[in-house]
C-alpha cells in the first residue's frame, strides 16, 4: 500500500467508452480510486452498486470515483452498462497503474498462491496526495466507509 501523506502516482488509463482519463484530469477535486479483481464477480458488482448508490453523497462532497482492473474496456462497457454505473472504469490490461498503486500481490486461493489484483481504495485529495487508503477490503461495506472519509 503506498504511504500516506505521498504524491498518488500519474497515469493515464482509457474508460470503458475508450477516452483517455489522466490523474491530473480531476486537479481541485477530491478522487476515490478503488482497485478491484474484475468484472461480474458478486463482491466486485457489490462494491460497484454502492458506490452507484452513494455516488450522489460524493458528487456532494466534490469527490470523483474511479474504478480499475484489468478488465478491457469492453468488459467494461458491459459491466457499466449492465448496472447503470455512473461513473467511470478504467482499464489496467498492462497493469502498469495496478502496479504502481501496489494492489499487484499475492493471493491465496484455496491454498493456491497466485497472482492478482488485492481490492484496495485511495482517497486522493484535490493537490494529487493520498489521504486515505484501505487494503483487503469488506466490497459491500467498502462505499459507505469511503463515504465516511471523504
């Protein structure tokens, strides 16, 4: 997990429309940048439809939410468009921001160790610092506790 009080790392990741979405894009505004495992999985559409349901408290707060994984952006189109999501995914295939943000780890599986992305949200504030992170998150309880830092 990176430090807090840190500069979040830049990057540059195409949303499930396939426009370009860059850090800097949201200078002044405060960003909830959440790391999941994929698509369609019942934590990972848990987590998204209560950051979808919470997602006018955020808008209150001036506060963005990006989703990420290594899905395509077909996938997430589709996923987006399933659930009606309102705001954007990005799409991390060379795992270059998954990396970078120290959500690539090892997991265990059944007693399989692999590797894959460790659900993991950062609050990022309006200067690019990170001010809040959370690792091995609860994916249904992960929005409302995000809500509550914000």
């Amino acid at each position: 997990m990176l430090e807090l009080g840190s500069k979040a790392p830049e990057f540059t990741l195409n949303n499930q429309d396939g426009v370009e979405v860059s850090l800097k894009d949201f200078k002044g505004k405060k960003v909830i940048l959440y790391f999941y495992p994929k698509d369609n999985t019942p934590g990972c559409t848990s987590q998204a439809w209560g950051f979808a349901t919470l997602y006018p408290d955020f808008v209150e707060k001036d506060a963005v939410i990006l989703g990420v994984s290594k899905d395509t952006v077909q996938s997430h189109k589709k996923f987006a468009e399933k659930y009606n999501l309102p705001f954007q995914l990005l799409s991390d295939t060379a795992l270059e921001v998954i990396k970078a943000y120290d959500v690539w780890q090892e997991k265990n599986m059944y007693g399989k160790k692999t590797m894959g992305v460790v659900r993991t949200t950062y609050l990022i504030n309006e200067d690019g610092i990170i001010i809040g992170a959370s690792t091995k998150v609860n994916a249904a309880k992960n929005p409302e506790d995000t809500l509550k830092l914000v």
